[in-house]
C-alpha cells in the first residue's frame, strides 16, 4: 500500500518515482482516480510509499502577510476570474527566462501544462472546477530545473505537495497553490458534457467573473451555461461531486504548503475596492521567504496588507475540508449504478436546481414584456 485509498489525490506522482514503471492510476467506483500496482512488476524498494506526500510529515507554514491583491494592469483581470495575480505572476517568471507550470484543457482533458510561452499564459487562465491531471508534470519541471532555469508551479495544495516531494529543496522552484474547496473527477465533466466535448477546446467556469460556465467549440461557437441551472456546476457548488480525498483533506489548513497561496477574498471590505477603482480583488497569503522573493518588486501587482482575521469566514477552506453531507452520500450509493445525471436528479439539490430554472424563466419572460412596452 503507497498510502491510505482514501487519501490518494491521484496526483501520479508514485508513477513518475517508480523505477519498475509498475504503477497506473485507474478509477475507483465513485470516478476518483488512485493508484493502483503490478504486483508481479513491483520489487518492493519502498520509494512510492516514502515519496508519497499523503505520508509525508511536512505540515506546511503559517502566513507570514495576508494580502488584498490584484493585477495593475486592467485587462488582466477583466480576462481572469479574480484579481488576475496567477497571469502576473506567470509573465514576471517567463519574462525572466523562466517556465511555467498551470491548468489547461489540451488534448481531450483538463491537465497541467508547462510552457515557456507568454502567449500560452491565456490557456492558464479562467477556473477549472474539475481534478486536473498532473501525472505528466513532474519530468519536464525537473528538466528545466536541471538547466538552471526557475518554474513558478501554481496548481492545487496536492498538486503542489507533489511536486515539491520530487524536486526536493531548490530555489529554483516557486509555488502557488488555489484555495481548493475540492476537485471532481473529470469522468463526471465527461459524461455530462459528453455532446459538446468533442469539439470542446476550451472551458471557463468563471466566464465574466460569475459562476457561469463557458465551453468554446473548434467550430466557433462558445456555450454559456448558468451555474444555477446545470447538474455539474451546482453539485459542485455544493460540493456533493468532489474527488473522495477531497473530504479528507491534509492541506485544508491555515498551514499552507506553498511559497505563496491565492483565491478570491471574499468578504473584503467593499470600501476597499471603491477606494481603489477595482472590482476583482484576490486573497493572497506570502508563506515562506521564497514567497516574498517572488513579489519582491512586483510593480505590476497591487498589494495591501490586511488582517487575515478578515479572509477566514468566507474562505472556510482555509481552516478545514469541505464536509461530506446527506446529498455526497446519497451520491456514493446511486453513482455506480446509474452515473453522472441521474445520481445527481434523486438529490435534494436537483429540487433547487428546478426552482433556479423556474426563476430564470420568470425573469426573461419580465424582460421580454417591458421590451414589447
């Protein structure tokens, strides 16, 4: 056993350490991904288990400064689904000769990628509300570490746990992790979406900054779907669809694991963006001295300080795992047998998901009547 079933993120990183090549990860009955040994391959040398980060001892650092932050520049964050922070910090690190490591959708699935492109900056961009595979990673960062050059790895508190157990110490290697209220599985996104996701080349669940999902399509056309009213998006919301470790989670903590932590700071005071002529503003906590090198003179960040008292009741994942309700566990008993869409309409939650959809249609139809005035 490399770690606990539960545990597994699914994060591969067990492959990339195998020198037998003996480890796959395959789906549990509830979509998760977990690890899963050849036990006729495998010679037992341990380094899997000693590797893994769900048995690692580290548990993370308290932050140092809690900040209310946001790009300078405008149109990062109108194209960003927060204060544009992640895009800023990918061009310093690009435009200083290194690489970047973030989340995209390429060839058929939501993975991260790494690139030495500014170009490729706007595939990182928008939230990917779905377990992004990061098996693949872990090669080419060690490569570009290998050649000197510095790679800002920004990616959940897992994601980034991992690859900080195969790099080791080296400062080289920047980390921002995303707040994470839990990640579902990408078979669920897939089966859901089974009709558009062969020509799917994009996906934005935060289109426009709101809980909207934008799919666009090789043929041009871009699909807005209101979170209220699609399966997928409000079984997120209320986390009933979340990977299974994601209710266990180790890093859903105010230790962190990483030099630097993001997300949306919620709960801001509103005087705050008035006073600054800004309307997306991001939470962004400096955790380690690597953290603050990063934002050393980052004149293309706006940054001030406040007290993080004030970020923790909107952002309950700072301090615990989302809970695992009646709903979750009514999903784990039908899924296997009846998958994605009907598992999610015998919930509770398909009864506000019909309401929202009754509500949308009272409001179009009220629009539509004062146009014909």
């Amino acid at each position: 056993m490399i770690c606990e079933k539960e545990r597994c993120t699914g994060c591969g990183m067990c492959m990339a350490v195998c020198p037998k090549q003996c480890i796959t990860l395959q789906q549990n009955e509830f979509g998760s991904l977990k690890y899963h040994v050849d036990e006729e391959r495998c010679i037992h040398c341990g380094k899997c288990e000693k590797m893994c980060p769900q048995n690692s001892q580290g548990n993370g650092c308290p932050p140092r400064k809690c900040y209310a932050a946001w790009a300078a520049d405008p149109s990062e964050r109108a194209s960003s689904s927060s204060g544009g922070i992640a895009s800023a910090l990918y061009r310093r690190i690009l435009r200083e000769g290194g690489a970047a490591v973030g989340a995209c959708y390429a060839d058929g699935e939501f993975r991260l990628k790494l690139t030495e492109k500014e170009e490729d900056i706007r595939l990182f961009k928008g939230s990917k509300y779905v377990n992004c595979h990061s098996k693949d990673i872990y090669a080419p960062v060690k490569e570009k570490i290998a050649e000197g050059k510095p790679v800002l790895f920004i990616g959940t508190p897992c994601q980034v746990a991992a690859i900080k157990q195969v790099i080791g110490d080296s400062g080289l290697l920047y980390t921002v992790d995303l707040i994470c209220h839990g990640t579902p599985p990408q078979s669920y996104f897939a089966e859901h979406f089974k009709a558009m996701k062969e020509n799917m080349i994009a996906a934005d669940f935060r289109d426009g900054g709101v809980y909207r999902l934008r799919i666009d399509c090789s043929e041009g056309n871009a699909y807005r779907i209101d979170g209220g009213l699609d399966e997928y998006y409000l079984a997120f919301i209320n986390g009933i669809t979340f990977n299974d470790c994601c209710y266990v989670c180790r890093y859903a903590k105010l230790e962190r694991v990483s030099d630097i932590t993001i997300g949306d700071f919620w709960g801001i005071d509103e005087a705050v963006g008035r006073r600054e002529k800004v309307d997306r503003i991001s939470l962004l906590l400096c955790n380690t001295e690597q953290g603050e090198k990063l934002l050393r003179n980052a004149s293309d960040i706006c940054l001030i300080e406040r007290d993080i008292a004030e970020a923790l009741p909107k952002n309950e994942q700072l301090t615990r795992p989302f809970k695992r309700g009646a709903d979750r566990e009514k999903f784990e008993s039908c899924y296997p047998k009846f998958g994605f869409d009907r598992s999610i309409h015998k919930l509770k939650i398909e009864k506000t998901r019909k309401k929202n959809r009754i509500l949308t249609q009272m409001v179009q139809l009220k629009r539509k009547l004062n146009r014909s005035k």
